[in-house]
C-alpha cells in the first residue's frame, strides 16, 4: 500500500470550548468515535481552503483559522501514510449542523475533552503541548 492522505483538523475553539463531533454508527472508520471537525484535503485545494471546506461540510459553519497546531503522522489500514495537519480556529457561525457522517456534536470544556476524544488525539495534543494554549484557559 503506497496511499498518502493528507488530513486536516481543526480545534475550533469558541469561550474556552472546544467543538468535538461523534462520528455515526455506519462509518467504516472509527464509528461512534468523538474527534474534531476535518478531513482530506484535495488535490486542489491549499491547506487553508481544504480545512474551510472540510469544516463547513461537517458542521455547517465558517472558521477563521488563527494558526498551525501541529503536525504528525501514522499509517493506517484504510488510508495508508497520513499526514494530519491540526489548526487552531475560531467560529464565524452559531448554528451547527452536522453532515450525515456525524451523530452528534459539543462545545465542551477541556476536562470533558479529554475524557470523549480519542485517545490518539490526546496523545498527539499531549505531545506537543497544544492542550496548555492560552485560548483554553
């Protein structure tokens, strides 16, 4: 397998809350899981227009991103090498509507963040310090 994915994800953080998405019960990769609002990016697109559509598609709003988080990688079964890109982003809208591919979403405070996400993304968040940023505290 020699797939590469680049995956963009966004921590939209709105009065020190942070908007986590629960993926629906039907989808092939991690279903029911809690994780932030993203994904691929196109071939076309730049990183910043890739996360603006990504998070309009799954939650039905615009986010003005603030700053680059961090980078990482992993392979996976499904998507082989991929190379995920995490912003820092703050919402536009109010109202969230989620696509089909997500069952439910929350502005939660960092506490309960830790407690729903996936673990990976806390360990990834962990790893480089992005859970101590001032817009969390």
């Amino acid at each position: 397998m020699k797939n590469l994915s680049i995956v963009l994800k966004a921590l939209i953080v709105k009065d020190k809350n942070i908007l986590i998405i629960r993926r629906s019960l039907d989808e092939k990769i991690a279903p029911g899981v809690w994780e932030l609002v993203g994904g691929r990016l196109k071939f076309d697109e730049s990183l910043e227009e890739g996360l603006i559509r990504e998070v309009k598609e799954e939650v039905s709003i615009n986010c003005s991103i603030l700053r680059l988080l961090y980078a990482t990688d992993h392979i996976s079964r499904v998507m082989g090498k991929v190379v995920i890109l995490v912003y820092l982003c703050t919402p536009l809208d109010k109202e969230v509507i989620l696509s089909r591919e997500h069952m439910d979403y929350k502005w939660v405070k960092l506490e309960k963040f830790r407690e729903l996400i996936f673990s990976q993304i806390i360990n990834d968040l962990d790893k480089y310090g992005i859970l101590d940023i001032e817009e969390l505290k």
